[in-house]
C-alpha cells in the first residue's frame, strides 16, 4: 500500500513548507521508500505560467514543458526526481476536467457540485499521479508527499481539505500521515515561545476534521520542551510529534533536524545510518565550513523578491559548493546601470556600477518585457570587454547578441522584436511557430535537445561525453538566424543548435576566459553535488580556475 503524507500549513504563508515537506521526503526516500510528490495550489489559474514572478516566485519548467510552481523545483532537487505537470494540481486544471466531464454528460441527470463531484476529481487525480513513477524506475512509488499550498481556514482551499479528509477512507487511516506546518514567534525581552497562533490553525484544522498527527513549528530558536509540551495538550498531538525547524545555517540541516527529533519513528521508517542521510549530513556540514569567497553579479529585474529567481540561485549555490567556495550573491536591478538612471538617482546608478566591477562573475538571468534590458546589455559589454565571466540564461543569450551586434559588429540599430516591433536591425525574433493570440502554455516549453556543432570549446567539455543534451525551455523569442553566420564571423560562436540546425542554443566566445549564453534554463535541472554544467563553468571561471 502507498504511504501519504499530507502537508498542510497555517498561520501565514512564507514558513518553508516547501522545504520542510522535501525535507520529509528525504527522510523516506533514506529509508529505501521510493517517494514521488504532489503539490496542490489552490488557485484558479491552469498553471502558473501566466503569473508574474511577483506574485508567487518563479515559474518553474518541468521537462514535459508544464510551468509550474517552484516548489517542484524543491522536491526534484531534494528528492532527485523528474515530475510532470500532473505532479502540480490546481484549481483551474480540477475545475476544468470536471467541467468538460459535465459537457460531455458523464453526469447526466445529476447536479453538478463541489461535494461530491470536485472533490472526488482531487481524489482520483492525487491517487492517479501518486502512483506514477517520477524516480526513473519502473512500477509505482512507496510513498507520495502531498504539499497543500495556502493557509487552512483560505475559503479557496476548503475543498481540498475536504477532499483529502475524505482521502485518509479512501486509502486507510493507517496509510496517511497528517503533518501541519505552523509558526511559534518569540515575544518579548525574555523570547518567550508563544504557540496561540498554532493553537488557533489547529483548532481550524480539526474543525474541517483533520487532526494532524504531526507539527512542525517554524521557530527562529529550538522549541524548548515546555513548549512542545504545551502544544501538544492543546493542539491533540503527542510530545513526541511536535518537531521545532529553527533558523539553521543552510537548508540542507532541515531533515537532519527532523531526524535528530524523532520524525523516523513517528513515520516508522528507519534511515539511521543509511547512506543517503550520511551523504546529505556531510553535505550540510561541509556547506558550513567554506571560508573563501565567490561573487557573481546577478542583473535582473526583481531583485527584491529572491523566490523570483530561486532556481538560478540553487544552481549557483550547487556550483559554488562544487568549487568549495563561499557565495555571495550581488543584486543589481538592471536598470540602474543604465546612463539615464545616473540623472535620475546617481546614487543608485554608482551603487549598482561598484556591486558588479566588484563581482568575480556576471550572471543574467531569463526575462520578459523591457524593463532593465539597456542595463542588461551593458552588464554583458562590460563582462566581454574586461574578460569578466559572463553566462546569459535565455534573455540573457538574446541580451548578449544584441549587444555584440551593436558594439563588434557596429549595427547600433540592433535589437529583438520583443522590445521594438519596428527594430531596423532584428538581431532577435519572435519564433514563427508560437501563437500571438493565446499567452498560456504557449511558448517553446520543456525538454529539447542542443546538437553540438564543434568538436571541442568549453561548455561542451563541461557537459562531458555525449552529442547533445536536454535542457528545459521557456521563451518566444530567439537569436535570428539569418544573422548567425555574420555573428560567428566576428568571434561569437554558436556552438550548440537545436534538431533542425537553424536555431541558436548556444554561444560562446572565442578568446574569453568564459562568456557563454544559452536559449535553455539550465538552473532546472541543478542538483546538490551535481551542478548545472553552465553554471559550474561560470563559477570555475570567477574562483579563477582553468577551464
Ligand atoms: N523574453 C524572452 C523570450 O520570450 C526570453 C525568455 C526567457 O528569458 N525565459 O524569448
């Protein structure tokens, strides 16, 4: 029989659920469970492709091209995994499979209601893709963790809840953990632990008639065992399932953390000693331990919101360990490098100019719309002409032609179609096959493959053996191709292509110490001690190191 473990939270949003529910998933997949996830979001939107960074973090791709929310991202990297779109449920996909059901009259006869008719869709689509093996191997998984989105009591998540009350008879009481993911703030001049707010979502969480066999608070200091105590008289759990996740120094501590307070025996699996845990213990402890530094200059647009890019920070977090480095990130909104951002606010501007002339390496990160793209333009001519590492990731790739086109080649009027529909010198296109009409999961989406174009440069060596390779796409737009013979005559080749040879995938230039654009996402597929190979190539180059 399947185990699932069922990950609500309460109190507010923004405690690493994500986090603490991948973390769980470690702890099984040490066991020897194999274990695959699901995460539920409560929204109306199909997926999360049309939604702007802004509002929930990135939009993260999946290799069958499903945009989904990024903390998918935290249970592939975390678990190892490749899921597929169906791993991400929400609202709109729920809604609109019941509706063309509807339609085509499969209920016919019938009222059409939230109860039971949604709430059985939710069931059969958790127990439908629970059992879909997302590991590489063959047959169902052992274990499925179910990560809810949103805050109990959220009027968008009550049929959820209520269908997966429902679930636990579906599949056995026995076969279902409850864990509920809540906060514990410290008050006061002597940082009293105050559990009211865990108290309350509990009490609202068993009012919907789940009781949690397990909390998780999120605390900025250890739970003292008063408090635990206190919370489990209060909130029907027992002492030995109240787990406290504190600040720790990186993530990676968060399963050893739950380890060390009993989680295995609550979940009555043993992964002491195991492989996996010893593995991820060095790995937390090593992280800790790095002294010298690393800097790269991330130019982006939302560089006050970090979930925005969380991704690209994972993979560079994963190179730098690989070099054993310690990371600093430098943010630099991308339009205060602009000349027209120095009569604006000429503080900005020399701030933003000092953060990346001090930068060992440049990064710029994927991107849609205009804002920032002449700051970006002049992040990638700054890196070519100083011989500062640079790697470009999608708009990042585009950002870069065009600024070789204008400066090496000296076509000023060179731009992509995105920014100026009338450009006098297209240097990047929109792509003829894409729609104009409808904007939802229409892109160049997913796993594509780059077919190598020369024997031998550095991202390829990068990479290691093999004629191509898989990288997950997301963009409109692409470098034009008429113009890549002329590109290349000029020193900027482009090295990796797509199937049918006419589309750039990537470039690099000849004679830099590393300069290098990619059309694809490489920061999806990063693993913990198996960086993304563009952004190992990137930190080698900033820590000084041959490539
Ligand atoms: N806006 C560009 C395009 O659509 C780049 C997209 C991206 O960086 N993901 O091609």
């Amino acid at each position: 029989m399947m185990k699932y473990v069922i990950v609500s939270g309460g109190v507010l949003s923004g405690l690493g659920k994500g986090v603490t529910a991948s973390s769980i998933g470690v702890l099984l997949k040490s066991a020897g469970l194999r274990t695959t996830s699901i995460k539920i979001d409560p929204y109306l939107n199909s997926d999360a492709g049309t939604m702007s960074p802004f509002e929930h973090g990135e939009v993260f791709v999946l290799d069958d091209g499903g945009e989904v929310d990024l903390d998918l991202g935290n249970y592939e990297r975390f678990l190892d995994l490749n899921l597929g779109k169906d791993n991400n449920l929400t609202t709109g996909k729920i809604y609109s499979k019941v509706i063309e059901a509807e339609r085509r009259g499969d209920y016919l006869g019938k009222t059409v209601q939230v109860i039971p008719h949604i709430t059985d869709e939710i069931q059969n689509w958790i127990e439908r893709v629970a059992h879909m093996p997302a590991d590489g191997m063959e047959g169902a998984p052992d274990a499925c963790i179910i990560e809810l989105g949103g805050t109990v009591g959220d009027i968008e998540s009550a049929p959820y809840i209520e269908a997966l009350r429902q679930f636990q008879f579906r599949v056995g009481r026995e076969n279902v953990t409850f864990v509920h993911v809540s906060l514990v703030p410290v008050m006061g001049p002597v940082g009293e632990q105050k559990t009211k707010p865990t108290q309350h979502s509990v009490k609202e969480l068993r009012g919907l008639g789940i009781t949690p066999d397990i909390l998780v608070c999120r605390s900025t200091e250890p739970m003292t065992e008063e408090t635990k105590e206190k919370l489990a008289a209060f909130c029907h759990v027992s002492p030995d399932a109240v787990m406290s996740t504190h600040d720790v120094p990186n993530i990676y501590h968060v399963p050893l953390m739950l380890e060390e307070q009993g989680l295995c025996n609550i979940l009555d699996i043993d992964c002491n000693g195991t492989s996996m845990l010893k593995e991820w213990r060095a790995m937390a402890y090593d992280l800790d331990k790095l002294t010298e530094d690393v800097s790269i200059a991330m130019v982006g647009k939302y560089t006050d919101l970090s979930d925005a890019y969380l991704s690209v920070i994972k993979s560079l977090q994963h190179a730098a360990m690989k070099v054993r480095r310690k990371l600093t990130i430098n943010w630099i909104e991308a339009s205060h490098l602009e000349s027209s951002w120095k009569t604006k606010n000429a503080e900005d501007f020399s701030t933003a100019w000092g953060l990346l002339k001090s930068s060992d390496g440049v990064l710029v990160p994927g991107g849609f719309g205009d804002r920032g793209i002449e700051g970006k333009v002049v992040a990638a001519q700054y890196s070519r002409e100083n011989n500062v590492p640079y790697l470009g990731i999608c708009l990042g790739l585009q950002v870069a032609t065009i600024e070789f086109c204008r400066n090496v080649l000296g076509i000023s009027g060179a731009n992509s179609t995105e920014f100026d529909e009338n450009v006098e010198y297209p240097a990047v296109i929109f792509m003829p096959e894409i729609s104009k009409t409808h904007l939802g999961g229409t892109m160049r989406l997913g796993s594509r493959p780059t077919i190598w174009q020369v024997d031998d440069c550095k991202i390829k060596r990068l990479y290691g053996d093999g004629d191509s390779v898989d990288e997950r796409h997301r963009h409109r737009y692409e470098v034009n191709p008429d113009i890549i013979e002329q590109i290349e005559s000029a020193g900027l080749k482009f090295v990796g292509k797509d199937e049918t040879g006419q589309r750039c995938e990537i470039f690099e230039l000849d004679g830099h110490p590393y300069y290098v654009g990619v059309q694809y996402h490489p920061e999806f597929k990063t693993r913990p001690g198996k960086p993304s190979p563009p952004f190992l190539g990137l930190l080698m180059a900033a820590s000084g190191m041959d490539l």
